[in-house]
C-alpha cells in the first residue's frame, strides 16, 4: 500500500479548508501551509491549490481575507448555484460544474457542483460532499502526478469528471447489453421493465450533467479566446471535445434504451392480445351453450324435453352441439387458430412451351 505523501496537507487548521497543496515552478506538488493560503495570488514560483468545505458556514469569512479573489469568484465558491457556469473578471475564471460524489466503495451516480476560482498563481476550489474529481486529483498527484499552471490542474480535474462519467456511462452500456439479450434471445420482456427503467433514469441523468458541462467548457473556450489566453484556451478546447464525445456516447444510450422500451411494450402487447384472443375464444365457444341452458331455464310450458325421463341428457347433448358447432364454424373462418393457419400459396402459371422452329 503506498504512502500518501500530500497527507499533511489535509491538516490545514484553517476551518472550512479541506486541504492546501502547493506547487513548485516545475509541477510537483507538495503539502502546503496556512501561510500560502494566507498569502493567496502573491508573486512566487509555482502556485498554490486550496479545498474548502462549501458546507462549513467559515469559508464565508475566510474567502473575504482572500484579496487575490474577486466578488463573482467569492459568490461562485459560496453562493447559491443551480447550474453549471463560466465567467470571467479581472482576470480571475471562476464558475461551477457538476462532479459525482465519492464514498467508500467509490463514485456514485449522486451529484454536486464543483465551484471553482483560477487567476495568477492560485486555484480554490470548494464543494459539500466529496467528489470524484478532486479526491481522484489528490491522489494523482501524490502519486507523483505534475501539474505546472493552475489551468492544467482545472484539465486534470475536468478529466477526471469525464473520466467518471465514461465508467458510468459503460456500466449503463453492460445493464443495456444484458436486457437486450434478455430481450431478444431469451424473449423475456415483462422482467425486464424494473432494469430498463433504472437505466434509463441513470442515462437520463448523465445528459443533463454532459451537456451542461459541454456547453460551460465551450464557454471557458470563449472567455479564453476573447482574452487571448493560450492556457485556458487549449485546456477549455481538450475538455470540450471530451464533453462532446460524452455527449454523443450519452445520447446513444438513451436512443438504446429507448428501442428497447418500445420492444418490451411490443411483447408486452403481443402477450395481453393472446389473452384477449384465448378469452374471447372461451366466450364464443361458451355463448351458444349459455343461450341453450338459459332457454330450457324459462319457467314456460311445452318446453321440449320436459317431460322426457332422458331430458337432461339431451339438453346436454345439446349444449355440447352447440358449442361444437361454434367452435366448427369459428375455424372454417380463420378465426379460431389464426397464429396455426398455412398461407395459402399460389402456385405460379406455367409458361408456355416454346414454338417450334
């Protein structure tokens, strides 16, 4: 089991910071202090990467001591957000974007905004449950993993996002793989609605999350663009084609869940039309015995059999002829075996023979 060298970095004794990791000019990241959260956005070599706990009410405080952050990257790392975002002021890119949560057993489809503030030489970060994103970050990097500006760490952390979100979208692919086979091999339908539904659900889910996280990266694009940042421009441009091939795989999911839906509700109809046929059968072939025990059931005089020793054995008879007789009739029309009943096949004319020379 390896040592997790950044492990003194989650002891900040700063309420509300989770951890500080600080760079050198070259990448590597090592355990920082209070004193470089202190002196945040100030000249040095490398820069400096601060976690805060978004639920912890303290960071409020704590952002306002930040002099290197302006007021949009204080209200995106503490304020109230309900979407993914990108915007860019005094030289500071801030925004949020939707990250999957992390426990024991690893990521989970539950979600939460990772909020994010990058300028010169800091990038803060801030979230309420922990996420894939940074906690697979983390680890990277104290496995040796190098990351030389602030924008390359924001591509590190973005990728690991899609990253989880590929593995997501496989384990949707196989539970797709399984009902299809249950499906169409094994002809199991009605069984399979439960699996199909959570599947969808899940699919559903992803695409909200990949197209907001598509369109914020093609927003960081823009933004980067627009002030000529090289950096952010080519780190916005990698993780916006990552978005958009997630898009598309996300999007195929849900077109194969949605045939598949519409093959289960195909069995399903052709199951409930062979009940209704074999119910309505049952009650064709019952209807003529039904009329003959309900008209010998008259209380009228001259009935025919009544006064007969063997009467009951006729009106028997008679309901079992009848019934019969319906049952002869109903198959003479095709309509009591129509899945049994042959094509009828013509036969092709023959040609005539050829003249004679």
């Amino acid at each position: 089991m390896s040592v997790d060298r950044l492990k003194p970095a989650l002891e900040t004794g700063v309420p509300g910071c989770v951890w500080i990791i600080r760079f050198d000019a070259a990448g590597r990241a090592e355990a920082g202090t209070s004193d470089d959260l202190h002196t945040l956005g100030a000249a040095r070599e490398g820069y400096v990467w601060a976690h805060l706990d978004h639920v912890d009410r303290r960071i409020a405080d704590l952002l306002q001591r930040l002099p290197a952050l302006t007021e949009e990257a204080r209200e995106a790392l503490n304020g109230e957000v309900d979407h993914q975002f990108v915007e860019r002021a005094d030289g500071v890119i801030s925004g949020a974007i939707t990250d999957h949560q992390i426990g024991i057993d690893g990521a989970r489809m539950d979600s939460d905004f990772l909020r994010f503030a990058c300028g010169r030489g800091f990038i803060v970060t801030a979230r309420r449950a922990a996420l894939y994103s940074a906690q697979t970050t983390r680890r990277a990097l104290a496995e040796g993993a190098k990351a030389e500006t602030p924008a390359l760490l924001l591509e590190m952390l973005g990728s690991n996002i899609c990253d989880c979100t590929m593995k997501m979208c496989r384990a949707i692919s196989t539970t797709l793989d399984q009902i299809e086979e249950n499906i169409v091999i094994d002809g199991r339908g009605r069984d399979q609605r439960v699996g199909l539904s959570k599947a969808r659900r899940q699919a559903v889910r992803l695409a909200r999350q990949v197209n907001g996280l598509s369109s914020t990266f093609e927003r960081l694009e823009e933004e980067a663009d627009e002030q000529h940042d090289e950096d952010f421009s080519a780190v916005a441009s990698a993780l916006g084609q990552r978005a958009a091939s997630l898009t598309r795989d996300v999007g195929n999911l849900q077109d194969r869940a949605r045939v598949l839906q519409e093959e289960i509700n195909a069995i399903l109809t052709l199951e409930t039309n062979d009940r209704l046929y074999v119910l309505t059968l049952v009650t064709a072939v019952l209807l003529p015995a039904t009329f003959v025990t309900g008209y010998f059931g008259m209380n009228t005089k001259g009935l025919p059999f009544a006064e007969g020793e063997n009467a009951t054995l006729y009106a028997t008879m008679l309901c079992i002829a009848a019934a019969v007789g319906t049952l002869v009739m109903l198959m003479r029309w095709g309509l009591a075996a129509p899945s049994g009943k042959k094509e009828t096949t013509r036969k092709p004319p023959k040609r005539p023979g050829s003249p004679r020379l």
